[in-house]
C-alpha cells in the first residue's frame, strides 16, 4: 500500500513539474507575440513613410527602408515559427500532463 502511495506521490510531483513547464510555455508565447505585434506595426509603420530609421545604442541613423524591411520581414517569420513550435511543445504537454492526471486520478480512487 505504501508503494503505491509513493508512486502515486511521484506522478504528481511530475505532474507539478509538467504543469510549471506548461506556464513556462505560456510565457514564452507571450513574450514572442508581443515581439510579434512591435515587428508588424513597425512594418505597417514603414510602408506609411518614405525614409526609414534605426537605432544604434542611443543614436538614431538614416537606414535604408527595403534593407529594414526585409529585416523585418526576416523576424517575422522567425517569430512565427517559433509561436508555432511553442504551440506544438504545448499541446504535446498538454496532452501528457492530461494522460498523467487520468492515472493519478484512477489511482487514488481505487
């Protein structure tokens, strides 16, 4: 009987574990969407203008606009894959985390 209490205790430990990655997860997204939406008013904010800027440590230079753009452009789309693995390491864990509380929960009822 204690075996299986120690048991039960592991999976739920490792269920906390799972579900403090999940939170992690979560904040990553944020932080990459937030990232995402500066990248895309940055780009709406470019095509509205014809001279475009930069800033180097606390200088703001001259820079040209299709070399900003396709810079942008090129976080974007790193940004957007990353939401996206982030999406998929979520759902698998997600998935686990759901597979593990069933056992828990069948566990302690018996």
């Amino acid at each position: 009987m204690a075996e299986v209490k120690k048991d039960v205790q592991e999976k739920i430990n490792k269920l906390s574990s799972m579900e403090q990655s999940l939170q992690s997860f979560l904040a990553q997204k944020q932080a990459f969407q937030a990232q995402l939406l500066e990248i895309d008013s940055a780009l709406g904010e470019l095509k509205k203008t014809s001279k475009a800027y930069r800033i180097v440590g606390n200088v703001m230079v001259v820079s040209d606009k299709a070399e900003l753009t396709n810079e942008l452009e090129q976080k974007k789309e790193t940004m957007e894959l990353r939401i996206k693995s982030l999406d998929k390491q979520e759902s698998k864990m997600r998935e686990k985390t759901s597979e593990l509380q069933s056992e828990v929960m069948k566990e302690m009822s018996e």
